[in-house]
C-alpha cells in the first residue's frame, strides 16, 4: 500500500484514529409535551431537554448494552505537531 502524504505542512506526527460509539436514551417514562421542546444537548452521557418555560429534563439513566467496536476505525488520520492534516482515509 503506497499513501499519498501532503508533503507541504509538516512532519509527521501521529495517527489519530476516529471511532463512533452511540447511546441510546430511553425516553418512554418522560411525560413530554414535545410541542414545548426549546433545546436539546448532551454533555458528558447525560441528555438535557429544556422546556419553553426554562425547565430542564435531565437524562442520565442510559441504555449502555452496546460497546464500542474497536476492530477498525471510521477514520484514520495523520497530522503534524501542530495537528495540520497531512493524510486521511475513511471506512
């Protein structure tokens, strides 16, 4: 196998490669008006649902049965110091 490097940027530094993992948040007992839904977001697993009225529905009892599949990648990158991309390939 011969990759192209952008020889241009820098000197290679390291490999990152990019995985997805995904959580499942069980809604089914939440009384939700969804018509008064204002925002949503995640932050560190735990789901936030925030209402017209300022009020905030926290998540956290997540469905976590899945793991991550950590045979192959979805991405695989190489970067310079500075973490200029200087190759990259996706699954």
């Amino acid at each position: 196998m011969n990759i192209k490097i952008d020889k241009t940027t820098g000197k290679p530094y390291a490999f990152i490669a990019g995985y997805t993992a995904s959580i499942t948040y069980d809604l089914s007992e939440l009384d939700i008006d969804w018509t008064k839904v204002e925002n949503v977001w995640c932050k560190h697993t735990t789901l936030y649902i925030q209402l017209d009225d300022d009020t905030i529905i926290h998540v956290e009892n997540y469905d976590d049965e899945g793991e991550i599949d950590y045979k192959w990648p979805n991405s695989l990158k190489l970067v310079d110091e500075d973490y200029n991309l200087l190759w990259e390939e996706y699954q």
